[in-house]
C-alpha cells in the first residue's frame, strides 16, 4: 500500500471577510483549520498540521482518509431529483432547445 503523505491532501487557504483573516483548511483530513493574516504564513502552517495529523494518526494506528489532491474526476456524476423537478427541467431544456444535461450543466457553471 502506497504511503500517504501531506502532499496527498488538499490545502485551501482563503480570506475570511467574517473572521478577517486567512483561513486554512484540509477538507477530509481534519475539522477546523489554521488561520492568520499572512497567506504564505497561514499556508506553512496548514502544511505543518497537515504533516502532524497523519503523524498523529499513524502513532495511533487510526486510517488515513483517502487522498484528496491530484483526484481526477470523469466528469459524470449521478443525481437523484424529484420526478416533478425532473419533469420541470426536462421542459425548460425543451424550450430553450438545449439537453437536460447543458441545461443542468449551464445552472451550475452559473452557481459556482
């Protein structure tokens, strides 16, 4: 089995207006999260947390979530919906002359 380290986690360090500061995070690794109001400083420590909590669970003999870094993803995913929103979409799709799927696919890029 392939021996994970930090850099198989991902590392979000991004400004928090409600805190005012950097907020450092690794989604799946660990709750919470570092925080401070240097970026590269707040990155260095999130990257020594990360080190320290697969240490930690290593010397406690507790399983490493799996990698969250260099994921590749299909770019299909499966969704459950109502059957009347399912019927709603399909309609909406129909009438502006486009797939469910780039109906869906536009709300989204639209969303994020």
């Amino acid at each position: 089995m392939k021996k994970l380290r930090s850099d198989n986690y991902l590392k979000i360090v991004e400004w928090s207006d409600e805190d005012h500061c950097y907020i450092g995070t690794s989604p799946g690794l660990f709750d919470g999260g570092v925080h401070g109001k240097d970026e590269s400083k707040v990155f260095k420590e999130l990257c020594d947390t990360v080190g320290e909590a697969i240490n930690l669970m290593r010397k406690e003999g507790k399983p490493l979530p799996p990698p969250t870094a260099n994921k590749t993803f299909s770019g299909k995913i499966s969704l459950r919906i109502s059957p009347d929103l399912h019927k709603a979409l399909t309609l909406r799709a129909f009438q502006e002359g486009q797939s469910i799927n780039r109906l869906i696919q536009h709300k989204l890029e639209e969303t994020v």
